[in-house]
C-alpha cells in the first residue's frame, strides 16, 4: 500500500518514508509513525509524517496497519 492517502496511515503504523536528501537516490527509511504533518487528503508524492526517530519524510510504503 502506497501512502499518497491520509486515510490509510496512522501514528503507530510501520511505514516506509523517504527523507529529503535521499529523494535523489530514492533510499527508503523504516519506522514507526508519530505524527502525521500533510494536513491534506492526499498527495501525489506521499503525506508527510514525523518517525518516532524524529526523522521526517513521505511515506512510500505502509509495512503494517499497526492495529
């Protein structure tokens, strides 16, 4: 599952992101959700989202639904 929906992501959730600088080389981080930051309903290239890292970036991929 993409995250290009807010719907489908909450904080808890296992997601896959893309930083800033890693947009070039397309490398992916893994981690666990705390916040979400796109207000929106959507987003072409991914609703942004803080890691409980403190890393912040898009998600690419939702690994798991954190239920």
């Amino acid at each position: 599952m993409d995250g290009s929906r807010r719907n489908d992501i909450r904080p808890g959730q296992r997601v896959q992101i893309i930083l800033k600088q890693d947009q070039a080389s397309n490398k992916l981080t893994e981690g666990v959700v705390q916040d979400i930051l796109t207000n929106s309903a959507t987003h072409p290239h991914g609703i942004k989202v803080r890691l409980v890292s403190g890393q912040v970036g898009r998600v690419k991929h939702i690994i798991d639904t954190g239920a």
